[in-house]
C-alpha cells in the first residue's frame, strides 16, 4: 500500500534574533521502499504534525503548513501548492491534522441475510475477507450444525469530505483549539475552517486523531453525531468552570 509522509531534512537559520525555518522533505513510501518525491521551506522551528495525506476519488493530496499561520493543500505526488489559506499575522496556527477514513463491508447473517456495516479508522484486517460461524438447528430433527457466512469489504479505504486541525490563534494561549474543516472543494484547492465547536480544548496527552471518536457516525443519515474528547479547567474552591485564561 503506497502512503506519504513527510519529515524534517535540515534547519535553515535565518536573522540572527529571529526562528530559523525549516526544510521538509516529501516521501513517497510503499513496503520496504521510501523515495523522496519533493520538499518545501517551513518558516517555524518545528514540524508538528502538520502534514496529513487524504484521497478524493483517485487523486491525493495532503494538508501542509508551510507557513505557521496557514493551512494549505498539496497535489500529490506532484508537491504542487494548489490552494488553501493565506498567511495571516492572527491566523490561526496548526499544529494537528486528522482527517477520518471508512469503508463498507458486506456480510451475510445467519438467517442468510445480505447487510452491510461502516467500519470507521480501518485497521489491518478490515479490509480483507473473512467468515463468520453460525450455530443453527434443523427445526424437524432438531440436529444441530454449523454454517459459515463471508464477510468482505465492498469500498476503499475512503476519506470523508472533512478532517479537523488543532492549533492556536497566534498569541492566545499556550493550549491547542480543536476546529472543523471542510475539505469538500479541497481538489479545487478550497478550504473552509470553523469553530463550530466553540473554545475546546486538545488534552496536552492527546493527539488530535485519538480526541475525535467518531462511534456510529452515519454521514448523510440521520445520525451526524461524534464525540470530541476535551480538556476542561474547573475552580476547586467554587466547581466553577472556566476558559483556562485565568
């Protein structure tokens, strides 16, 4: 399976009383073998977890930051800038990004029923074909057999059409925010960031893929619900809660 990351080459240093930037190489990765595909400057002192692949269809591209204060999106395996966010000195800084994936398997029950079930974050295995074992009884001899049922994925490992970002508006606070993107138009080079979720916070233990549970998710049902795990500061004196600024 072919998958992308990147990593950091060398540190650029800059003025002298400024941060030094640094250089990022792209990596096309694929078993045994790693090839870097490009590179790019980022103009911070660290990396973070600012580079995250996603698929449209049968394009790839992935989030990057090449500037602190901005989210863009690279064609890959090109390393082609196509779009994003623009610079800004209260931008909002990245330092996350997860972007959920599904795929639909298929399975026959034992009443030899055809269903089918989204399973979210595939992990090794759940693409790959199976059997399941029934225990049934014959209603007129009541001799009891086993049957084998298959189960198998009928999609691609899919990327939903939007991811989340934790970061800081620049000079807020030292904690990571958690915010929607939607990566509906990101082929087109389009980002659309919200807060939607309102000020919560990315526990400090935390990555952000592990604080976004997305449990029974049903995208375009009726079922649009996930779970967000936060940090939250509380007065021991009062149990008030508070927006951890005091």
């Amino acid at each position: 399976m072919m998958t992308y990351s990147a990593s950091v080459l060398n540190k650029i240093d800059n003025t002298p009383g400024t941060w030094n930037s640094l250089r990022i190489g792209v990596f096309r990765e694929e078993g045994e073998n790693k090839e870097q595909i490009g590179e790019y400057i980022r103009n911070y002192t660290t990396l973070f977890r600012t580079f995250c692949p996603f698929t449209i269809g049968e394009q790839t591209f992935a989030l990057y930051s090449p500037d602190y204060t901005a989210t863009r999106i690279m064609e890959l395996p090109s390393c082609r800038d196509i779009g994003g966010e623009e610079p800004a000195s209260l931008g909002f800084c990245p330092v996350d990004y997860y972007i959920p994936t599904y795929i639909i398997r298929e399975y026959i029950d034992w009443e030899d029923k055809k269903r089918r079930v989204r399973k979210h974050n595939p992990i090794v295995g759940d693409t790959t074909s199976s059997t399941s074992t029934y225990y049934k009884q014959d209603e007129r001899t009541g001799e009891k057999f086993t049957v084998e049922r298959p189960s198998y994925a009928v999609t691609p490992i899919t990327h939903y059409p939007f991811g989340f970002v934790a970061g800081c508006v620049w000079g807020d606070d030292s904690s990571w925010k958690i915010q929607y993107l939607d990566l509906s138009e990101a082929d087109k080079g389009v980002i659309k960031r919200d807060d939607r979720f309102g000020y919560i916070i990315l526990p400090d233990h935390l990555q952000l893929k592990d604080a976004i549970v997305m449990g029974d998710y049903l995208y375009d049902e009726e079922y649009p619900y996930i779970t967000i795990v936060t940090a939250q500061q509380f007065n021991l004196t009062t149990g008030e809660m508070t927006d951890g600024t005091e």
